[in-house]
C-alpha cells in the first residue's frame, strides 16, 4: 500500500463525489474488507457497497488484495491503494467534510473536538497546519485489536 495517493484524475474526482464512498474509504482504513464486512459496518446492502467499491477500484482507490473461493462464491479483499489520500479540489473537501459529518453524527465517544475562528498571520496559519500534519503524520495504527478512530485536522480561511 503506498503511503499517499494525490487526488488529480477525473474518474478519482467523481469516486470521491459520493459520501457513501467516502464512509467505504474511512471503514477498510489499513486492513482489508469484504463487501459483506463493509456491508455490515456501513449498514448498507451488499449490491450498493458493491457497486461503490466498483467506482472506487476504477479510479485507482482500493484494490483487490486477495480473492477466496467460500461456498461456491468468489470473495474479495478490498484494501485501501493509499493509507493517505492528498484531496486537493474544493469539490473532494466539501464532501469529505460531509462524509466525516455523517460520521461524526453517527459516532459513539468523540474525544478533543475543537472548532475556533480566531485571526491569524499567513505565517501563523501555516505554522499550525504543519504541527497538526507532524501528529497526525506521526500516529501509527494499532492493528487489528485496537478501536477504529479517525482524525481529521484543517486549518483554512473561510470565504468572503
């Protein structure tokens, strides 16, 4: 799996148009899921996480990591192509922020939640995103015993 996945080709632009996509995303996170499991932890219907994780593995987002025969079926392992994904257009934050908004109405325990307008200097600004980058960077996961968590950090200036 790489490490970062930069977010440029059209078909990566309309993977990321669906916040169901997003919810896929965020729950294969570093371990790989059939579309049963993701079924399940989504509470969707295995067509429509099929049919999703199909849009997602043409845009080069998840891949197949390995495929088993179970009782007269094929089952795919579907494993995120990036532990990161870089979203650079306006578009792919405006729905992520949605798809993590769903989550978070959705999540149980939420620690260290913070939101805060306050005026800052061009320097000031770039100063906090890259301590919150060097964190979050910096966190390793846990493995298979530990809780899911996600992250999510910006510092940005809001329109005019």
């Amino acid at each position: 799996m790489d490490e970062y996945l930069e977010i440029t080709a059209p078909a990566q632009h309309k993977a990321l148009g669906h916040p169901l996509r997003h919810r896929i995303l965020f729950a294969i996170g570093q371990q790989a899921a059939t579309i049963s499991q993701l079924a399940k932890a989504l509470d969707q219907r295995k067509g429509n996480i099929a049919h999703h994780l199909g849009v997602l593995e043409q845009a080069g987002m998840v891949r197949i990591l390995e495929t088993r025969q179970v009782r007269g079926g094929t089952e795919h392992y579907y494993l995120r192509a990036a532990r990161r994904f870089v979203l650079t257009g306006a578009e792919d934050r405006a729905v992520a922020v949605h798809a993590v908004a769903d989550e978070l109405a959705a999540a149980g325990e939420v620690s260290g939640f913070r939101v805060r307008n306050l005026r800052l200097t061009a320097e000031q600004a770039a100063a906090v995103a890259a301590a919150m980058e060097e964190i979050v960077d910096g966190l390793e996961d846990a493995g298979d015993g530990a809780e899911r968590h996600s992250v999510v950090v910006t510092v940005f200036r809001p329109g005019t």
